[in-house]
C-alpha cells in the first residue's frame, strides 16, 4: 500500500463547538499524521472554487453560506492509503448513517454541518491540496 496524502477540512459547525482537538485526537488515532494544518476564514470566492463540483446542486449556495460562517482549519493528512482511510475515518456524509467512532457519528450535527470534508480521489487530493496550501508550508 502506497503512502498517500489526502486534504481535510474542520468545517464551521465543529470549530464553533471546539471540536478541533477533538476531531484531530480521531485522525491520530486512526493513524493518520497532520503534516500541515490552518485555521482560516474561508472567502466566499475559495468556497465557490472549492466547492464549483456542486455549483448545480440544490444546497450549493447553503454549502457556501456554512463554509464562511466561521473559521474552518484546512489540513493535510499523510499515512497508507490515507484517502480511502480518512473516508472510512469520517463516515458517512449523513450522521445518522455514519459508523460508530467515526467523525460524523461522534460530532456531525447534520447532511449539511457534517463536521468534516476529506478528498475523495488522488487526483482530487492534489488539487484540493493545492488551493490552500504552497509547498513549503506541508513537512512531512
Ligand atoms: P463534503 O464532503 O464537504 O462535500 C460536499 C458537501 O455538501 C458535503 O460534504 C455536505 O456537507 C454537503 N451536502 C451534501 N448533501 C447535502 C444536502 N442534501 N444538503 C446540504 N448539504 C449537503
């Protein structure tokens, strides 16, 4: 199994609560290591961009809305197979389908304010990666 990196967000709704500590002592202890990680406030222009693969979606504009609501903390995440990992680690999108000590089971609130985004492709980690963080900010 390759070592991967996969890109995460603490979204709004588990900043606001403190959850940042909390959600990351679940990413260490599936073995995931934070390698680089910001607290930022999102503009609504890198939550568009981020998000521009949902723009046709009904719940893009409330997506945007959550996503600069408050500071969010954007990461990268290094370890084997971490972008399958880090899915299994979050859970399901919806909380109430999430599998027990998962992210989204333990903190989400709803489909909506679920906690946490993760990458769901090498191709997409890159990119997503990419829009927050330059080269010298990740040390693995
Ligand atoms: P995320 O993994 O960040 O990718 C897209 C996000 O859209 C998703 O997590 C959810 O937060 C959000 N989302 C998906 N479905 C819905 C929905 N039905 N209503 C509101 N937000 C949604």
């Amino acid at each position: 199994m390759a070592v991967e990196r996969t890109f995460s967000i603490i979204k709004p709704d588990a900043t606001e609560r403190n959850l940042t500590g909390g959600v990351n002592a679940v990413i260490e202890k599936a073995g995931l290591r934070i390698i680089a990680q910001k607290r930022i406030q999102m503009t609504r222009k890198q939550a568009e961009t981020f998000y521009a693969v949902h723009s046709a979606r009904p719940f893009f504009g409330e997506l945007v809305d959550f996503m600069i609501s408050a500071p969010v903390v954007v990461q990268v995440l290094e370890g084997e197979n971490a972008i399958a990992k880090y899915r299994d680690v979050m859970g399901a999108t919806d909380p109430s389908k999430a599998a027990e000590g998962t992210i989204r089971k333990l903190f989400a609130k709803s489909i909506g304010e679920n906690s946490v985004h993760g990458s769901d492709a090498a191709e997409t980690a890159r990119i997503e990666i990419a829009q927050f963080f330059s080269g010298n900010e990740i040390a693995g």
